[in-house]
C-alpha cells in the first residue's frame, strides 16, 4: 500500500503556525519569546532540514527500512513470513496503533541517545541552542542526525512492521513535536498523567540544572516515568531555556558545528586512548580531569548543595 508522509504537509503548517505565535506574542507585549536574529537562524537550519530530508532522510530510511523488511520478511507462498516464526503485521487499525506505540518507545530512546551520548549531542545540541522558547525553534535542527536516526528504528520492519507504516508514524511523532515548542499552552490537567505536554518540553529545553536531561518522550511521558528520566515543570522555578555552553552565535554553520569542534579539542588534549574514546562516546561533560561535570554530576552536586543549605528549597531564583 502507498500512504503519504504527514511532513508533506507539515511545511506550510509549521510556516502558517510560527507567523500566528510571532503575531501573537508581539501583539500582547511578549517581545522575549522571539529574537529576529534568532528566528532568523532557526529558519535557515528549518529550510536546510526541508531540503535535505526529501534527499537524504525520507529515501535513506525508506532503502533501509525496505532492505531490512525484506531481509526479515521473505515472501514463503505469496505470504510475509517474519523470521521469528508468525506473519508479518498487515494495515488492520490496531497494528497502526502498535506501531504508533513501538516508534513512540523508539523515539523516546533515540532522544535519550542524543543527550547521553556526545557525538550524537554534536548533532542534537543544535535544536536546544536557542535561548528562546517558541515554535520557530522546533524546527532548529541539526542536518547531521539524518545519517542515523533511520538505524534506531530498523528494528520495526525487522520484526514486521511494513516500511511505509513505519515512515508515516514517524512524520506523525514529528507534528506533535512541532507543536510541542509554545509556552502559551498550559498543563492539560489529566492528560498530564500519561501525554508529553508543552509544560514538559519546556522542562525539556530548559537549562536549569534540575531539569537536564528530563523528559524525552514523544507523544507519551510513560516512558519517561518508567525510566526516571521525567520532571514536572515547577511554577516557582524561572526557567531559562538554552544550552550551559551556549555557542554564542547566530551563525548555523557555527551553530551546526560547534560541539564537533569542541570535541575535536578534547580529543586532542587527552593523551589515553580511552579518554579519547569517552570524550567522543562518553556522556556530555565528562572530562578526565574533573574540569568539567556530566549531567548527573552536576545534579548530584546540586542535590548535596541544597541539602547543605536548605534555605535555598523556600528562596525563588532571581
């Protein structure tokens, strides 16, 4: 069967819906959630992305997912036969809800991937180095995550998931994470229980210590909650959004390619192999030295801290 990617029409939607926030947040004096040159540089990294995911991401996953369905999908008798023994998954409707449900649990650890892995933050730092929070930054993304996004979920037509059905649950995830990046949606009550919301992906985008590193879900927060990666977002913390080591340019080649760079000068003072090694596949921050922090070194100490001081639990940030 032949089904249409959603992010076909996703283009003019996102283009249509960053005009009426923009609108929107000028009109009722909400000047600091767009910055022009900001918005500027997001866009160019959002018209890159439409250009090279028809080229490179769409037909890459599509070739790898057809070879690996076919590979683990032989036709025995005019019937799909999945290597672990049953028939492969037609199009019934709950097979659609399934595989909704399966790319969900995928994407949730491809992003967690992307923030623990350093090489992998290279290219998806690119997407939290904004300091603003807004729909024009959904579609600030890194080119380089299109050379191995499709691997993550190859596992679906494996067991036998048809390709297509795959591709269109993935362009589905991608419109709700569209639509995630607006802080004029407030906490949806029951839905909190088991959606990701904006609230959360505010927390997501932000970078105060004691929300690195939460909340990668996709549609769902349950993944999140099973896994101990969820944080609510607390209406007595201001929230800066951001990056620690923020790039400091409006420049996309420099916002595209700074953290290589930085990795390349880490490599080269360490002197171990296996330093080396860590800085390239080791979790963001680490150091050999202790000059610089993890993510979970720098909550651990934040932990200590307030522990030490607790005053600080009844005082706002300034």
């Amino acid at each position: 069967m032949d089904f249409t990617n959603p992010l076909v029409y996703g283009v003019p939607v996102f283009i249509a819906f960053i005009l009426l926030e923009l609108t929107y947040s000028k009109a009722h004096g909400d000047d600091h959630i767009y910055n022009w040159k900001d918005l500027a540089a997001s866009g160019f990294m959002g018209v890159g992305s439409a250009i090279l995911g028809p080229l490179f991401k769409v037909a890459f996953a599509i070739a790898l997912f057809e070879g690996v369905y076919e590979l683990c999908n032989p036709l025995v008798n005019g019937v799909r036969a999945n290597f672990l023994g049953y028939q492969s998954f037609g199009y019934a409707w709950y097979v659609w809800i399934i595989c909704q449900l399966a790319d969900d649990f995928t994407y949730y650890w491809f992003h967690r991937a992307n923030h623990e892995i350093r090489i992998l933050w290279a290219a998806h730092i690119v997407h939290h180095s904004s300091d603003n929070f807004n729909l024009g930054t959904a579609v600030r993304n890194g080119w380089f995550t299109i050379l191995y996004k499709p691997f993550f979920y190859a596992w679906l037509p494996a067991i036998g998931f048809p390709p297509e059905m795959v591709v269109v649950c993935l362009g589905i995830e991608a419109l709700w994470q569209f639509q995630l990046h607006s802080v004029y949606v407030p906490k949806l009550g029951f839905l909190e229980k088991f959606m990701n919301t904006h609230t959360m992906h505010q927390v997501h985008h932000a970078q105060n210590v004691e929300y690195l590193d939460k909340n990668h879900g996709g549609f769902l927060s349950i993944f999140d909650k099973m896994f101990g990666t969820w944080k609510e977002l607390d209406d007595d913390i201001d929230v800066k959004y951001g990056v620690i080591h923020s790039p400091d340019s409006y420049n996309p080649m420099v916002i595209l390619t700074h953290e290589y760079k930085d990795i390349w000068n880490d490599v080269k003072k360490a002197d171990k192999l296996s330093h080396k090694l860590m800085y390239i596949f080791g979790p963001p921050g680490w150091s050999h030295d202790g000059s610089t922090l993890t993510v979970k070194q720098q909550q651990r100490m934040s932990k200590k801290h307030k522990e030490a001081n607790p005053e600080l639990l009844f005082q706002r940030p300034n």
